[in-house]
C-alpha cells in the first residue's frame, strides 16, 4: 500500500481535550469553517436565510435542518458535490412560541417537511488549501433538494406488493419523498445510498389499523394503541397520507434505502427493496472477491440487529445500466454472533474474560433471495417489507444499536458502531454485548472469511470498549490507557486512506461535548485512540468524511443548542454565527494550516 509508512497510523496531532465550549474545537495546527448552514441557498434564485421570516417555499430551495450523513464527489482538483442527509427537524428551535404539532400552523408543518431529506451541493477548494467553500454564484447544475415531496419509485422484489398499496398509488410502486434519512453511503458506480430511520415518528392514529397490521406497526415503534402521539409533528394536519387509519400502508413505503443519482438533479431517487424495511442508519458498499456488491447495514434501536445483503449478479466497471440494477437481485442477511468464551465469564461487568478478549465467530443467516423467502411462514414480500419480524425468526443477536457498518478499505475488517443500550440486563450480557446498562457503546469488528465480503461466516471481536479509560470496562486494544482519549456513543464511522478508524459520536454520557476521533486498527498504535475535535453546545457530530487526498476533513454539526428547554428567546448555542444569533446545523470542513495531511 501506497500511503504513508502503514505501520502505526501516522497520526500526530495533539488530542483535542474534552470539553463543554460553544464552538467546533479543532487540534492546534488545523483550521475549520463553515461550509452550508441551515437556510443557506441551494437552488439557483433561493432567497436569503430569514429566521423570523422562513416559508415553505424558501426552505424548499435552501439547505434543511439537521445535517448528518455528508459524502463528497471530487470533480477535479478545484471543484466537488457535496451530499448531505436532512434527518429530522426541532421546530421548538426554528419557530418561536412552537409548542407542538397540533398548535402548529400549516406552513410551520410544511417548512419542517421541506427541511427534511437531502441536498446536493457545489463547492470549490479554497485556493491550494484543504478548505472547501459553497458556491453561491453563477451556474451550479447538480445543486438538488430532495424532500418528503420528492417523487421516488420502489425496485426489487418489493415493489408493487400489496403491502406498498395506497389510493395515491394502487400499484405500489411510486412512493413520496423521504423520512429520518440518517447515515449513508456511496455505490462504486458514484450514487447515493441514504438510509430511513426513525421513521415511526411521523405517522398518528395507529390504532386506527387493521388488527392484523398491528403487530408489525407496534414491531417497528409506532404505538397501535394511541391516536395522536406526543410530540407528534403532524405531517397528518397538512397530507392525510400521514394518517394511519386512512392510509395504513402508507408507513409501509417509508423506512427504506434510497439510491441518489448526485450527477442528475432530475433523476428520480430509487427504494431498493431488496436491502429490506428497518430503522436504516445507512447502507456502505463493498465489493466481493468476484466482484459481487455488497452492502452493510444497521438497524439503529435497541435490540436491534446488523444486515448484509448480496448482489447475484457481480459489478462491471464501466457498465453503468448493468450496476445501477446489481441492488434489486441478491440475498439479504442477517448476523448472529456466538463468544469463544464460556457464558459463565461474561456477566455484564465488562470484564475481560480468561481469554482476555471478546471475540468469537459468527453467521450471515439468508431470510430473502430474490423472490424466495428463506423464513418460514413469510412470503419473499413479507420478509422484505417486515424485516425485523423475519429477522426475530432465524435467531439474530440482539446488539446495543447498531448504527453504522463500513468496511474498511485497507485493511477489509468491518466496523460495527454500537451506540449504546441501557436497556440490557446483566442476564441479556453476551459476549458480542458484554456489558450491561451499557452507556458508552462499542465498536465490534468482522472479519470475513478469507477477508471476503461475499462470504457466510466470519470471525468478530471488540477493538473498542468505550468510556472514560479509568472506568475498568473499557478497552482500547490493550493499548495503554494513560495515553487515550474518553469516548462515549460511537455513531458514525469513516476511514483515512490509510486505514485509520474515524469514529463520530452521539450524546455523549461523559459530561462533555460529542466529537470525532480517530484510532488505528493495526500496528503498534493500534487502539491509541484520539480525539480530533469536539463540537457546539447539545451537538452531535455526524457525516465524517476524511477526503481521499487527506487534506480535508469534513463533519455535520447536528441539532446544535437542542437541550432540554431551548426556545429561539432561550438558545443555548449560538453556533455558528456568534453573538446573539439562532443556531444553525451546517456542514464544516477542517484542514491543516500548513496543507499537511489530515492527522498529521
Ligand atoms: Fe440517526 Fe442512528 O442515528
Ligand atoms: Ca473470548
Ligand atoms: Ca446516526
Ligand atoms: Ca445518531
């Protein structure tokens, strides 16, 4: 390999401290900036952001709320797209005297839906620095904003099933828009794959649906017992098809992975059925030893379980109408994980057991290939549309919420990122969840059998138990905790060209700010994990996107100022903007002043 001496990960920065400061904290030698905010102009001829003064039309046209999941497509040395992910919106944040959705006003409803989905964005790198910034002139012809309005169509076996059945559309097969889209991924043929997660939280009148329907509503977190849940944002008051007992399938065609063509504005995004229906954290790619496209996927609940699916059919570089069907044909798995060490020794304290690590081997089990269930007692269909309950059956491990899976493209281990579960009894305690009430989360990494991600069994372990380093049941890889960052919540995971573990944290329990860190995953610095930099007052820090020339890093600074209690006349973060003003979740981009490489 080409990058770097390989051997300790080349990184040398200074860790950045944890800490409560309002502001992006980066470690000393780099600089950051802004590079989208919330309301910033999109499409060509948007207005201005005005906080006091936002419509649905405008917020239509500019950047949405809540930025997470951020990729990033380099046209040349100069010039890149940016995809970001809009999962969800705090109205109590963007509306003055909002108290909830059924006191909303109707355009208040529809600037949240406007706010969600995705963008495409141009941007040019600040003359030779890693600094890259928006264009705002002239043409940008791929800038995009996808929303809960956007006209999408289902593929895959899935699609025209008669669970995606509604009066808008009786062939199941042109559903609207996108919900929660969190975490995500690339396709090797330069698309888009965005994740639905919680998408529950956007349908009322649940017990309003037909009995039969009930089990799998109440299996996937939508109450079939309650009329209008609390906090609801109801979507319902503005499009009936939020409304359950009138359109019970339509939560059905929402909770999917969603394919983006960022290079053509007028495409129309694509629910692959074939990846199956969960709480989608995002899906990444990789590609078997013949060339067959796989894709990692987390179901991001407590409890919940890790998915891969299969293509039959294998990539052809170059062959772009061949790829861009590879994700309607292909097995879709689900993993069960088994410890090597006796279950006596695993009593949810964290403690290491005798063979002084958690590890096993572990299980992609098949529930669905192509047209054929390998569940019994459900249809192919059915096991595509109610995946958790096809899941349930074959015997999956139950994980501390899986959120992102990636497989790393130097070395080939794939990283879990397991956020947390304070759910877990010390009796629910395995090996692959060793601890319970588990606050702080974990990374568990697979490797494949012969390091090929087209195969059926693999073996696991825990490179990463986290917390702060004097609590005893963390570990970082045996490495010397003395010298380690705190982590707590890991979330979203990327990898530096040389194969370094990036990892991007959640509410972290620890008493400081979340933040990104990184950590190698081989040689002697293998667990010496540190902290990169540390985000705004109630933020959480997603989308990490380390450039593949390593100058750039780029993060989402997600729902800054989102306490308990926060008001537009109370904020609690004024970041970015400073002063008095709101806050503002935007896309940053940090660089090293002396254009060294990121890590450096
Ligand atoms: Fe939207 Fe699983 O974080
Ligand atoms: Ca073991
Ligand atoms: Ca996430
Ligand atoms: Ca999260």
């Amino acid at each position: 390999h080409g990058h770097g001496h390989g051997k300790d990960g080349d990184l040398r920065f200074a860790a950045v401290p944890p800490n409560t400061d309002d502001r992006l904290t980066v470690p000393s030698g780099y600089a950051s900036a802004v590079v989208v905010r919330w309301g910033d102009p999109v499409l060509p001829g948007a207005p201005a952001f005005d906080f006091e003064r936002q419509t649905a039309a405008a917020q239509a046209a500019q950047f949405g709320y809540n930025c997470d999941y951020v990729t990033f497509f380099p046209m040349g040395e100069q010039r890149g797209l940016l995809w970001v992910n809009h999962e969800y919106t705090d109205e109590n944040l963007m509306f003055r005297g909002y108290t909830d959705g059924s006191a909303a006003t109707p355009e208040q409803i529809k600037i949240a839906m406007a706010a969600h989905g995705g963008s495409v964005v141009e941007v040019e790198r600040a003359g030779r620095s890693g600094q890259w910034k928006l264009i705002t002139q002239g043409r940008r012809r791929y800038n995009r904003r996808v929303t809960v309005h956007t006209p999408m169509r289902f593929t895959g076996p899935a699609a025209g099933s008669d669970l995606l059945k509604t009066a808008a559309d009786p062939a199941g097969v042109k559903p609207i828009g996108m919900l929660n889209n969190c975490a995500g991924g690339t396709t090797p043929w330069g698309t888009v794959l965005s994740g639905e997660e919680n998408f529950n939280q956007y349908f009322v009148n649940g017990n309003g649906v037909p009995e039969a329907q009930k089990p799998f509503l109440t299996r996937y977190g939508v109450s079939a017992t309650t009329g209008i849940p609390s906090g609801n944002r109801r979507f319902d008051r503005v499009e009936e098809r939020f409304d359950l007992a009138k359109h019970p399938n339509e939560i059905n065609r929402t909770g999917w992975i969603v394919e983006i063509d960022p290079f053509d504005p007028d495409s129309t995004p694509i629910k692959r059925t074939a990846l199956g229906r969960l709480a989608h954290e995002g899906a990444t790619t990789s590609l078997a030893e013949d060339g067959r496209v796989v894709a990692y996927m987390g179901d991001d609940s407590r409890f919940e379980y890790v998915y891969k699916f299969v293509s039959k059919n294998r990539y052809i570089r170059g062959f772009d109408r061949h790829n861009r069907s590879l994700l309607d044909e292909g097995t879709l798995y689900v993993a069960r994980f088994t410890g090597d060490s006796p279950a006596a020794e695993i009593d949810g304290s964290g403690k290491l057991p005798s063979d002084r690590s958690f590890d096993g081997s572990g299980t992609w089990i098949p529930l669905v290939s192509g047209n054929v269930s390998h569940v019994p007692g459900m249809t192919a269909q059915e096991v595509l549309v109610y995946t958790r309950t096809a899941a349930d059956k074959v015997g999956a491990t139950k994980m501390d919420r899986p959120e992102d899976v990636e497989r790393n493209p130097v070395t080939g281990g794939v990283y879990v990122a397991l956020t947390n579960n304070t759910n877990r009894t010390p009796a629910q305690a395995d090996e692959a969840n060793p601890r319970a009430a588990n606050k702080h989360g974990h990374i568990l990494e697979i490797v494949e059998r012969r390091n090929d991600a087209g195969a059926t069994t693999f073996a696991w372990s825990l490179p990463l138990v986290c917390g702060d380093p004097s609590d005893p049941s963390t570990y970082f890889s045996g490495f010397d905790k003395a010298k380690v960052s705190p982590i707590s919540c890991p979330d979203n995971v990327a990898f530096d060209a040389d194969g370094n573990l990036w990892i991007s944290t959640d509410g972290n329990q620890l008493g400081a700010h979340d933040g990104l860190f990184v950590m190698p995953v081989r040689g002697s610095e293998k667990g010496y994990l540190r902290q990169f930099l540390s985000v705004p007052v109630a933020a959480e820090t997603c989308g990490p996107l380390i450039t593949d020339d390593q100058r750039s890093v780029f993060v989402a600074v997600q729902h800054p100022g989102e306490s308990t209690g926060a008001t537009p006349e109370a904020p609690t973060s004024h970041w970015p903007d400073g002063g008095t003003s709101q806050p503002r979740p935007s896309v940053a981009v940090v660089w090293h002043k002396q254009g060294k490489k990121i890590g450096s």
